[in-house]
C-alpha cells in the first residue's frame, strides 16, 4: 500500500487581521498499482485523525475525491476499491491550505 501526500497553501496559513483563515482541504485520487484510476472507491478517514464532518466520499469517474471545512492537524486516509483493493496514506493539513494525498490500492497479501 503506497501513498503519495504533498501540502501546499493556496489561501495563506492565517489572516493577520486576526480573522478566521479558510477552511482547510484535503484532495486526491485513488489509482490502481498500474496507475489508473479507480471509479467508486470508498475514502474513509480513520484512526486518530482531528474530528471532522464527512464520514466517507466516494471517487469520481477520474478516481478523484475531496475533503472540505478540515481543522488543520494529521489526517489518515483509507482507499477501498469495490473489488476490495485497499490502500492508506497520512498527509498534514495546515491552516487554510489544501493538500493533497494520492493513494494507490493493492491486492491484500495472502498467506
């Protein structure tokens, strides 16, 4: 399982008037280990992450999903493919950034 996450601010990290700074965002997409995207996947954040409201987004037709109104912190990310391919990823949010978390999907290993 492999992720690929990467943060960046597109609204500033805080407003110096003292105002709220915009709501952070985390997008990405699901790929399959050759690359493409996978259409349908489940994107569950899990575990210890900070408190948020969506409980799921399912991937668009290009594999993409998006999570919005995030409290800045580190958040853990699972991917599971209607054909139960799963993958995780972490990435960090800063304060009214977006970041991105690419996270591709693997076959369980069977012993």
């Amino acid at each position: 399982m492999t992720a690929a996450g990467r943060s960046g601010s597109d609204a500033g990290d805080a407003n110096a008037d003292g105002t709220r700074a915009a709501p952070s965002v985390i997008t990405g997409r699901v790929l399959g280990p050759d690359g493409t995207p996978v259409i349908g996947a489940m994107v569950m954040v899990t575990g210890d992450s900070p408190r948020h409201q969506d409980i799921g987004q399912v991937t668009g037709p290009d594999g993409t999903y998006r999570y919005g109104a995030l409290i800045p912190g580190r958040y853990t990310l699972l991917a599971r493919a209607a054909d139960g391919r799963s993958g995780t990823g972490q990435v960090t949010v800063n304060p009214g950034s977006q970041a991105v978390l690419d996270i591709t999907v693997q076959e369980e290993d069977r012993q």
